[in-house]
C-alpha cells in the first residue's frame, strides 16, 4: 500500500469515527430534548390542574390545602424529572466517550 493509500485510508476511517460519534452525540441530544418537552407538558398540566381546583375553593383552609398538596407533589415531581434528567446526562457522557475509551483514535492508524 503506497503512502497515498494509506493516508487516503487513515482519513476515511478518521471521517467515519467522526461521523458516527457526531450522530451518536446527535441521537442522544435528541432523546434530551424530547425528555424536557414531555416534563414542560407534565408540568403544565399539574400547574393548570391547581389553578383549576384553585378556581372551585370556598375557603382559606381548602386554598392552604390544595396549595400544600400541589407544591408537596409538584416537588416530588420536580425531584424525580431531575433524577431522570441526570441519568440522561450521564447516559449521553458514557456514550461520548466510549469510542475514545475503547480507542477510537487508534483504530483510525
């Protein structure tokens, strides 16, 4: 193989371990993004549904309890989302570096 052929032969496989790590970064991206828009609609709706009972109290005491139940929900809500949020996070670290744990840059000599 001439040195052309191989240099010709390193660059393509540079170009193909770029690409795949682009598009895996890309698809993980993706999974995120769509994890925070369903929790923006979850969110919204538990926020509408209190504004809806809100609507319906007939005194100070139904008001303190509807609001203490919401806010106490809303944070086991919020804490469960960020969880979940993280483990994406972390998921999508461990995806982006594995083609360089498992020697990306060495499969490309």
């Amino acid at each position: 193989m001439s040195a052309n052929e191989e240099l010709n032969s390193a660059a393509e496989k540079t170009k193909e371990f770029v690409e795949s790590t682009y598009m895996s970064a890309l698809q993980v991206a993706t999974q995120y993004n769509a994890k925070l828009l369903e929790f923006a609609r979850i969110n919204n709706e538990a926020v509408m549904s209190y504004f809806n009972e809100l609507s319906r109290v007939k005194s100070p005491t139904d008001m303190m309890e509807i609001t203490t139940r919401h806010a106490r929900e809303q944070l086991a809500t919020l804490t469960a989302q960020a969880k979940e949020l993280a483990a994406l996070g972390q998921q999508a670290t461990m995806k982006a570096v594995a083609p360089f744990k498992n020697g990306g840059a060495k499969g490309m000599s």
